[in-house]
C-alpha cells in the first residue's frame, strides 16, 4: 500500500482526549519489557521521551525504570497538559518533567537539557513530516553511549489489512480513535524502510524487531 502522510500534530481536544482514553497497555508492555532489559546492566540516568504524547507510556516507563528521571517532550500544548494531569495523579511530577518543543525547529531547547543516558520515542515517526527528522533529532540530542529505543507501527499491505487492525485492536473506542489509528496505519513506515533510514545514518549495527503483528521496534548505541 502506497504511504498516505498525516498531518504532525493530533492536538483537538477530541483527539488527545480519545487518545488519552485509549487502552495501549499491550503495546505499553512490550516497550516497557524491551526497555528495561535494555537498559538493565546501566546505572540509572535521564531519559528523554520524543513526541510523549498525553503520557501514558512515559509514566509506564517511569514504573518499570524506578530509579531513572524521565523528561517527555511534545509540540502539542493539549497533549502535554494531559500528561501533566497524569503526572500529577501518579505522583510522579518529582521524576518526570516536560518540556512543550517542536522538532526539529525547537531542538536547542532540548539540547540546553545537558546529558541524556537513553533516548525513546513511539509512534512518532509516522507523525513526522520528513522521517529523518527523528533520527537526525536522536543524533543531535544524545551522546556516544545513549541506549536508543524506537517503536512505531508498521504500514500493512493493504486498505483491507490496515481497517482488519484497526477492527481488532480499537474495540469498544470512539470514531475519532478508530479513524486516527487508521490513518496513522496509512501513513506508518514499513520495516524495510526504517532499516534504510537507519542505513542513512550509518547505524549499520542496530537492531530492528517485530514485536507484534503491528509494530516494529528499533534498539541501538549511539
Ligand atoms: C501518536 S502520538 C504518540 C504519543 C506517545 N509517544 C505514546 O506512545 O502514546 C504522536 C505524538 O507526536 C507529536 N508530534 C508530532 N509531530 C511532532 C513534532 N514535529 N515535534 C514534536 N512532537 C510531535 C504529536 O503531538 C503527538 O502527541
């Protein structure tokens, strides 16, 4: 299936309320799974979590990371102030901070932040208007060392494929996270197209799994 970008931001209350809403504690999981192994041979440092969205996932990662600090970053001002009513309710405002920033146009801001020992990001690629923009932010932002953990969804085969998904995984949402997830399916890259973006980078030795049947999942050391 032909690729079918969508617009960066999805930030009308609509949007960040269905999405808020939504139930991603399998894919959640298996990040989280992943990101602990990952990073459990270092001693605890700051992460930075790109495109946090209304902060389900940075918050999950905060539990399964108890000693770490955590700063999630998002252009969406509705987003973030989901995140931040989350934030708050856990009890979490003392290791998680976030910072409202535009990629790549805001990057200094992130970049004033000092040293991240590992850098993360789902579901944003997608959202980007020219992909590299991650990869290149990713490069910018951490240092030799930082641990790199990045899933997003994979685009299917087909209309029929991507509204099969959107049929087993939204039941019981509203039409505005169906058709969001539809669209993020359309506009989603494929793995063989994230392996040479990663190409371009000249991150020849990073891996690239396939935690479920519609995702991928990309590990590396800068
Ligand atoms: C699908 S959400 C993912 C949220 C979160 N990472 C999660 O896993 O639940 C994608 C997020 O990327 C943000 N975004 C899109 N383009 C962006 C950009 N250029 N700079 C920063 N954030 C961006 C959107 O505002 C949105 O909150």
């Amino acid at each position: 299936m032909k690729r079918v970008p969508e617009p960066e931001l999805m930030d009308s209350v609509e949007q960040t309320t269905a999405y808020a809403a939504a139930d991603f504690s399998e894919p959640n999981g298996l990040f989280c799974e992943h990101l602990r192994s990952t990073l459990t041979s270092r001693p605890p440092g700051r992460l930075l979590d790109l495109g946090c969205g209304s902060g389900g996932l940075l918050v999950d990662m905060a539990h399964a990371l108890d000693e770490w600090t955590l700063i999630g970053t998002d252009a969406g001002p509705n987003m973030l102030s989901l995140a931040a009513e989350l934030i708050e309710t856990q009890a979490l405002a003392s290791r998680i901070e976030l910072i409202k920033a535009h990629l790549p146009g805001d990057i200094g801001a992130l970049q004033a932040q000092g040293h991240f020992a590992a850098i993360t990001s789902n579901s944003l690629l997608h959202h980007l208007a020219d992909p590299m923009t991650l990869w290149q932010s990713v490069a910018t932002l951490g240092a030799p060392k930082t641990q790199v953990v990045v899933m997003d969804l994979s685009r299917p085969s087909s209309i029929e494929a991507a509204e099969a998904l959107v049929e087993a995984h939204t039941e019981g949402a509203d039409d505005v996270l169906k058709q969001d997830f539809l669209n993020s399916l359309c506009a989603a890259w494929r793995a063989d197209e994230v392996l040479d973006q990663l190409q371009q980078m000249g991150w020849h030795d990073w891996t690239l799994t396939e935690p479920s049947n519609r995702h991928w999942l990309v590990t590396g050391q800068l």
